[in-house]
C-alpha cells in the first residue's frame, strides 16, 4: 500500500510541474500582439519609471513593473521574424538590454542621468521608426 501511495504522489506531483510550465500567462501576460503598440506601452511605461524621484513612494513599484515589461517584450517578440529585421525592435533591443543591465547590476543605485540621455534618445529613435513603419 505504501508503495502505490508513493507512486500515487510522484505522478500527482509530475502533473502538477508539468502543468505549471505550460502556464504562459506570465509571458504574454502585457503584451498584446500589436508590435508598434507593445513597443510604445513599453517605452511611456520606461520613461515614467526612469523620471520617477528617488524619494518617490512608486518608486520601488515601478521598477519591478519596468522588469517585468523588459522580460515580457522579450520573450514575446524576441523569436518574432517578423519585427527581428526592423531597425526599431533593434534599438528597442539596445536600449531595454542597458537598462536591465542598470537593474540587475545596479539595483539600489538611482539611473545616472547619462544613461537616462542615453535611454531618451534611443526612445525617440525607436518612435521615429516606428512613424516610418520600420
């Protein structure tokens, strides 16, 4: 009997793992399928966590969201050949990969202001390009 109940709770278990992987709702969870739109989200989301004070109350908020936004964006459009091509979802590329950088290597430090000019510039490049449809 002891043996069957093991059985019985590594099956239950390898279920339930298993079923936890296939969740994808973490994935695409902010994205909508809208390339041109997603990548817009994701930049006014950006701009107003990087310009929030450091004393802000949000502030700590708004980080965590920034991250999960730059995990979204990536994993939903990374494999997309489609966008990979376009000189828009490269600059993108470039400038989430600086600030995840900033988050994971720096995560208590305030954004130097060179790096949010660097961030607003490329922003302003990747809305170009979208304008142009590139």
């Amino acid at each position: 009997m002891r043996q069957l109940l093991t059985r019985f709770f590594a099956l239950i278990l390898v279920a339930v793992i298993g079923l936890t992987g296939c969740n994808s709702a973490g994935v695409s969870g902010q994205m909508s399928g809208d390339y041109r739109q997603d990548t817009l989200t994701v930049i006014e989301t950006l701009r107003t966590a990087i310009n929030l004070s450091a004393d802000d109350p949000d502030k700590n908020a708004a980080e965590a969201n920034a991250r999960n936004l730059i995990n979204d964006f990536f994993s939903f459009y990374r494999r997309d050949n489609a966008v990979e091509g376009l000189s828009s979802f490269a600059t993108t590329r470039t400038a989430l990969n600086a600030l995840a950088g900033h988050y994971s290597s720096y995560p208590n430090r305030p954004i130097p202001e060179k790096l949010k000019n660097r961030l607003e510039q490329e922003f302003k490049q990747v809305e170009a390009a979208l304008k142009r449809g590139a």
